[in-house]
C-alpha cells in the first residue's frame, strides 16, 4: 500500500473490536499532539521511552515539545526512559509506583494517558502498569502474584479495570500494541515470563509511523517481522482454525514476507515498512479470532528471558516446531495449506528457485527456514548464545506456557521440549 506523509487518518484497527484505533499519515510526534487534543481529550500524560531512541535520536524530545508545544491544556506529569527487554516484573512495579506518584494530585481517570515510544517490552508494560494504577494495592513484585494468579485462572473480577489509557507508538513488529494481554519476566531469578490478562480497553490507539522504525536496528525490526509472521502461521496451522482467522493470516503473511524481503534490500521503503505495519494488524487479527497459539510461542516465551530477542525466538523456533508437528503427523493438511500460501508470494518463488528447491520436495518449514535464512537471522540456540545447559531449565518453564498444551501436538512431558530443542541447538 502506497504511504504518504499529509494525509493523515484515524480508523479502528479492526472491524470486530472497540480498541485499538490506528492513526497514520503523520509524524508520530505531530499525531499524538493531535490525538492528546482532540480524540483522548487528554489532560495528564507519563511517556515510557525506549532507552536508544531516547539516546541514539531526537524521538523522545520530538515527542515531549509537541505535547509541550501543541497541547496547552495536556501536562506532561513525567517521562520514564527504558524498560529491559521482556519487562521484568521488578521494572513495571517502579515504573507503576512512579507514574502513581506522578498522578497522584488527584483521582486517576480516562484523560490520563500513558505514552510508550519503543519496542514491544514498552507496550507490555504499559499495558500492566495502567491495569497496576487502577488498583492501588497492587505495589510490590509480591502483590503482582495475585494478579499473575488471577490471570491464570482468567478469574480477574476482583481487580478494577484500567482507568488509564495507554498510546502506543511502535518502532518494532512484535503486535503486542494490537491486544490487551502483557507479558512479563519474574525478577526471581527463574527466568519465567507470565501472562497478564488485563481487561480489554488498552492500547487505545497505536501511532504507526514507518520513518520511525528505520532508527530501529534493522535486526530488530526484520526478526520482530518474523514474530508477525509466527503469529500468521500458528494460527493457520491451528487445529482450532477458523474462517475468519484463516483470512487474516493468509493476509499477513502476504503483507509481512514481501514487506520484509523488500526492507532487507531496501531499508528506506516506507511502503515496503508500512505494508509490514498493516500485516502486522491482519496477523493480530488472526490471533484475536480466537484460535490458540503453539510450541513456537510457548517456548519462545520462555526463550527471551535467557537474554534471546523477542523476534529471534521466533527465527529459531518456528520452522522446527512446523517439523516437529510434521513428524507426529499433528497437522499434515493444515500446514500444506500455509505453504501454499507462502509460495504464491513471488519473492518466495524467487528464493525458492535461487536455493533449487522443488515444490515436491520442500514442506512448511524448509520454506520458512528459506525466508528466515535471506532475512539474515539466527536459526539456531547456537547463534543467540543458548548453550545445552539451559534447556532442561527451558523445557520446564515451557510447560507452564498456556499455548504449550494447545500446540496442533499438545505438549505436555519436558522431553516433548527436548526433542523439539534439539533441533536447533547448533
């Protein structure tokens, strides 16, 4: 889809969900000015920054002159720069108390905005801290168990929901701005990240601006793509599969292979960057239409805190879990049907017939190694660091990963991990 800078739009992300709203056609800084005054009538903001924007560009200082500037009824009460990767409980928990503290003048409500500027580690927390503020008995790691608890047992009635909301402005394309379900590591060392499910209001609105994401290392942005793609092919592959979802993925998956494949030679393709955003939002979509996730995402999940990038789990895990559902025989017919999909995508055919693959004799996950590989990511535990030593400590964590059990091949015994493991251990 052709981008242009001047012809700027406000439109739901989604046809069957209130929440988020999607602007573009602007500088993030500009429609969030925009967006404070006239969609949120805001009246108090706290930004949560990304440490290397805030650093490295002039992203942070953009934003905070054209709230400054350009919202004369809007304070901006506080800024918080950086949050580690895979949001450690420990950082929500300070991040929490600091904009309570910030706010605390008088009662919290919907003009409170929380802005994230970054990566999908901000919009997570964001996401659990606006929850946090609602509630002000929630202050400490110890008093997150019980909304952790809670959340496992989809049982969060006795929680307030959140009054504050959260504006999004994504550098990368990991999706977590498309829902309300945050994910975040416990600081006790065992390396487990949990599942919040906070009810069903933030993001409010996501800001997509492709110029942004070039100052995100390209890395970054082309593996957090393949978490996009992860996302399409799950719920593709799903035995649970639906129509709906079924569209959405195949939608995603035509927008993010040849957005990436393009980025990766042509960096500065706003077109190719904002198709990507767009496939981003289908891959959501897919997700959103109810169908449960696989072992790729559950372990994965558990993969990040060993210090693995968010879309790196993804490079390496998914095309091995495609061949180890292959093996059991899980979803022979379900995933014929995505390769399908992958191989109408010309830049795939041309990756294809550049390798001498043949169509006979290539299955789902050659083909998602092929693309993963001319992406230039890592495919295997090997390559982020993760030596044989962790996986015992993987596979366990894993197990207590909700999609663990709704993989196309539940999985429910530690050595099912292994096996899965070993296939990418160098």
């Amino acid at each position: 889809m052709p981008f242009s800078y001047g012809l700027e739009k406000l439109e739901p992300a989604f046809d069957d969900r209130p929440v988020p709203y999607i602007a573009y056609g602007g500088r993030f800084h500009e429609l969030a000015a925009t967006h404070l005054n006239q969609t949120l009538a805001a009246e108090r903001v706290f930004i949560i920054a990304s440490t290397s924007l805030s650093t490295n560009t002039e992203a942070l200082s953009r934003l905070e002159a054209a709230i400054k500037d350009k919202c004369p009824e809007v304070k901006l009460v506080g800024t918080h720069v950086g949050i580690p990767p895979h949001t450690p409980w420990d950082t929500v928990v300070e991040i929490t108390n600091k904009a309570r503290a910030a706010l605390s003048d008088k009662p919290i409500s919907d003009r409170d905005i929380l802005i994230t500027l970054g990566g999908g580690s901000l919009t997570d927390g964001a996401k659990l801290i606006a929850w946090m503020l609602a509630n002000p008995d929630i202050k400490t790691s110890a008093d997150l168990e019980t909304m952790y608890s809670a959340s496992e047992g989809y049982s969060t009635d006795q929680f307030k929901p959140p009054a504050v909301r959260v504006i999004s402005i994504p550098t990368t394309l990991s999706g977590g701005e498309f829902q309300s379900i945050a994910g975040a590591t416990r600081s006790d060392g065992s390396g487990q990240k949990c599942l919040f499910t906070p009810p069903t209001r933030n993001p409010s609105l996501v800001i997509l601006d492709p110029d942004l994401t070039t100052t995100t290392p390209s890395k970054v942005y082309l593996s957090t793509g393949v978490r996009a793609i992860d996302h399409c092919v799950e719920t593709l592959c799903s035995l649970d599969s639906n129509p709906k979802g079924d569209e959405a993925a195949e939608r995603g998956l035509k927008k993010m292979v040849s957005g990436l494949l393009h980025t990766k030679e042509h960096g500065n393709d706003l077109d190719a960057r904002f198709d990507s955003m767009l496939g981003v939002i289908d891959a959501m979509s897919a997700v959103g239409s109810g169908v449960p996730l696989g072992a790729s995402h559950a372990i994965g999940h558990q993969l990040g805190p060993l210090g693995v990038g968010h879309g790196e789990t993804s490079c390496i895990m998914l095309p091995a879990v495609c061949k180890w559902n292959a093996i059991q025989k899980a979803n022979i017919e379900r995933q014929a049907i995505c390769r399908d999909v992958l191989i109408q995508i010309a830049e795939v055919r041309d990756l294809m017939q550049k390798s001498g693959k043949s169509l006979e004799d290539t299955d789902l996950g050659d083909v998602l190694d092929l693309i993963i590989r001319a992406l230039g990511m890592p495919r295997t535990l090997k390559d982020v660091g993760v030596g044989r030593d962790k996986l015992e400590g993987l596979a366990k964590n894993t197990l207590t990963d909700q999609w663990a059990k709704t993989n196309a091949k539940p999985i429910t015994e530690k050595e099912q991990v292994i096996e899965i493991l070993e296939m990418v251990v160098e």
